[in-house]
C-alpha cells in the first residue's frame, strides 16, 4: 500500500502536513461545535476527538513514505 501512495506521487511530506491539519481541524471542528449546535460540550468533544483521532495515523503514513523514499 505504501509503494502504491508512493507511486501516486503522495510524498511523507503530504502526510505530514494532513497529520498538522488535522490537529488545527480538530481544536475547529471542536469550537464551531461548541459554538453553533445546542447540543453543548459533549457533542464538541466528539466532534474533535474524532477529526483528532486522524493525527497519529497520518503521521504514521509520513514516516512509512519517508522510509519508501529511503529505498529509491
């Protein structure tokens, strides 16, 4: 799978960045939540959790592609 990402042109680079978006998504999913729906705290929190949860396992691909980028 990651030589097929790496074929595509996506670069550890590209994961990286999807991995720091996805921590300044979460902390927005989790204010405009917060903010716009009366469903208060709770529902906020789901919200950025789960946008959250992406982070690790972006960054998890960056650092396989580095290595796929490594053998080239």
């Amino acid at each position: 799978m990651i030589a097929k990402l790496s074929e595509l042109g996506v670069t550890s680079e590209m994961a990286y960045a999807a991995g720091t978006a996805s921590i300044g998504l979460s902390f927005l999913a989790w204010t405009l939540s917060k903010k716009k729906e009366e469903a208060g705290t709770d529902r906020a929190d789901r919200w950025g959790i789960f946008v959250g949860e992406w982070a690790p396992t972006f960054f998890a691909l960056g650092v396989a592609l580095r290595l796929e980028e490594g053998t080239k």
